[in-house]
C-alpha cells in the first residue's frame, strides 16, 4: 500500500523503508540540527492553510496523510539519543483498585502504576497539551525496562524508542510544543477475563472517563506533592493525545472514538481492532472489529462498513497507525487478523477523507519495537502539526 499520499511522505527506498518527511520549505529543525532517521529534516508548529482555531478541529494539510508501505529493514531514529539538552522531569506513583469506582477489579484487587513526563520547559500554571501512554511501563516507550530510572545517557535497548528522549530533543528544538506524558500502566492479565482486557479491548468510553476522572486528578495532585510544580493539562482535545500498541491501541483509538470531546489525536501500533472483547459490549458482537466492520455477512475482499465508514458526519479524529505483514493471526479472518484490521480501518479513514497515516511494515511482527524505534518521532511531529508550539 504504497499510494493514496500528497507525497510530503514518500518511501525513499523499499529496501530501506526509509520515508522522507518533506517540509516545504526552511523549517524550524533545521536550524536546530536535528532530522529523523527516516530521512530529512522535520517541521512542526506551521499550519498549512490557516491559523490554528482553539478550541476546535484544526486543518494542519495533507502532508504526510495516506497509506505507505516501509521496511523491511528498520533503523532507530536518533532523535530517541539523549543528546544534551533540557532533561524532563519524571515521577511514578501507584493507583489501587480499592481507590477506583470505575475500574475496582475484576479479578481482585490489583495495584496501577502510572509515571509522569514534564518538559523542563513547562511553564508552571499554563495549560499544557499531552498524551496518555496505555501500557505504560513497557519498554518499548522508555528505552530501558521498569523501574525507568536509568541515567539519560544510558543508551537504549535495542528495539525500543525513548518517549521522554524524544520529546527533549524536540520540543528543545521547538518542534513540538511542552507536552506531558502520562505513562499509565494497564491493571494486569492479558485479552479475555482480564483487567486489561476489561480496560483496553471493551467496546467503550469507559477508559477515557477513567484517565479524565481518576487518572488526570491523581497525576495533578501528585505532581505538585513530588515537584511542587502547579500543573495544568489543557481541555482542548486538540492538545490531547493517546498512545498505544496491541490492546492498548485499540484503547487508544476508542478513547477519542467515543470521547471527542476529550481526544482528537491518536497514535497506534498492532491495534486490537479484532474480536477480542472483554466482556463483550452487545451492540458490537465483535469486539473492536466493528471499528471496521459491522455486518457478519461481509468478507474480508469486500468494502469495510464499520463505525469509521457508516458514522456521519466525521469524528475530530487524527489517527497515525501501524500494521506488520507478521503481526498476530496472519491469516486469521476479518475478525482475528491483526494486519487485516488496522489495514482494513485505514481504508475507512481514507475513503471518508480523514487525515490518516497508516504505515505497512514489511518483516516486521506484532508491536514491533524496531518499527517504534523508527517511525515514533516523524509520527509525533506529524500528530502534532497544526499545534502551537509556544
């Protein structure tokens, strides 16, 4: 899938997978030095077409949007380096099932951690955008495994990207604006029977109203507890973002689905979007397939007519997302095959014309941290294009 793109975005070489971000002229990366490793150097903050309106939908142009094919050999981004500059500040904390009204357990009780990502930059009191990270204590967003408390210097485990690196770089470089992180840990197991399979893979809104009701206020207390610094997280959805891969995508995704009014901007990685819910929400008998698809009778070589297709007008949705050609149940049928899925809800995304990216990725398997580790800053900046940056 390797058309359908304004050709900002372009494969620079299929062996390579190397995608070449172009920026239409000076940008502000390049004064800073920095570029992707995907090739070129990165633009954010400019907005194609007219200014940016707050609250409400920004239009930040089609560069990039489409469906692209990468790999099969993958590259990490340099931009997950800690290169010197302004380090974050970091904070964990736990949540107990006993302290939740909306998630108190379905196996029993279970502890939550959840860590915080401040730009040194943030301006205490000020409204700052963020995202939410499902899952997240793993790896793969971090550089290095729990507890997180590796020196920044340290390099990075192979197959993995540096969330808290990349943002350094960037938003030192003026490429994106202040952005909080909440890093929130799911609340144990796995799929069916699980708390995270109750949390991620329910067809709802349920785990939006979670991270806007329990979540957001804990982390502000907390982090005036731990840093004594005031903090404020904006109620734009257009400065809120979710984050996640496998279960926690399709988390990501029906956070901002059900909540728009919470979340316009969605990044994913082997989304879930199969049968696979837990419990099974009845009105979609399978799972988050409905995203792209809702009729039984149909077949995987027919037209997706899931939610994204048949719901009018449009979601305020700006969704980067990912597939692998060896990503789980290959094979499987329209409601088990992961690849199958996220292609299937990208094809939605591009015949209602929303701005989507969606990325193939040849010789890679599910949640592929070689694939995080090459394409998460150039999604970042293409999520964020559009957003003030100051």
């Amino acid at each position: 899938m390797s058309g359908s793109s304004s050709g900002a975005l372009s494969t620079s070489g299929a062996s390579t997978g190397e995608i070449a971000v172009s920026t239409g002229g000076s940008s502000t990366g390049a004064a800073s030095g920095l570029e992707s490793a995907e090739g070129g150097a990165l633009e954010s903050g400019a907005l194609e077409g007219g200014g940016y309106t707050t609250p409400g939908i920004t239009d930040p142009g089609t560069a990039g949007d489409g469906s692209f094919t990468i790999g099969p050999t993958y590259t990490p981004d340099p931009l997950s380096n800690a290169t010197g500059g302004p380090v974050g500040h970091k904070i964990e904390f736990q949540m107990l099932s006993s302290q939740s009204t909306i998630y108190p357990g379905v196996t029993g009780p279970y502890t939550r951690s959840v860590w915080v990502y401040i730009p040194q930059q943030y301006v205490p009191g000020t409204a700052a955008p963020f995202i939410v990270v499902q899952d997240g204590s793993y790896a793969v967003w971090w550089g290095n495994n729990v507890p997180h408390t590796a020196p920044a210097t340290m390099a990075n485990l192979p197959g993995t990207a540096s969330l808290p690196n990349i943002l350094d770089n960037l938003i030192n470089a003026k490429m994106l604006p202040k952005i909080v992180v909440l890093f929130v840990d799911n609340g144990g197991g796995d799929a069916q029977g699980s708390e995270r399979g109750h949390e991620y893979d329910t067809v709802s809104g349920l785990f939006a109203e979670f991270v806007e009701m329990e979540v957001i206020p804990r982390v502000i207390m907390e982090v005036q507890s731990q840093l004594s610094i005031s903090l404020t997280l904006t109620e734009d959805p257009e400065g809120r973002a979710t984050l996640g891969g496998s279960s926690g995508g399709a988390a990501s995704f029906s956070m901002a689905w059900w909540h728009p009014e919470y979340f316009h901007k969605v990044l994913t990685y082997s989304a879930t979007l199969i049968d696979q819910a837990s419990p099974e929400n009845p009105l979609y008998p399978h799972g988050c397939a409905c995203y792209h698809d809702v009729d039984p009778n149909v077949d995987a070589t027919m037209t997706p007519n899931g939610l994204v297709m048949t719901t009018t007008p449009n979601e305020p949705i700006r969704m980067w997302l990912e597939s692998a050609q060896n990503d789980n149940q290959v094979g499987g049928g329209i409601y088990h095959d992961f690849n199958l899925a996220s292609m299937r809800t990208a094809t939605e995304f591009q015949a209602k014309g929303y701005h989507y990216h969606y990325d193939y990725a040849l010789g890679a398997g599910h949640l592929d941290g070689n694939v995080v580790a090459q394409t998460l800053p150039t999604a970042l900046l293409w999520l964020w294009r559009g957003f003030p940056v100051e």
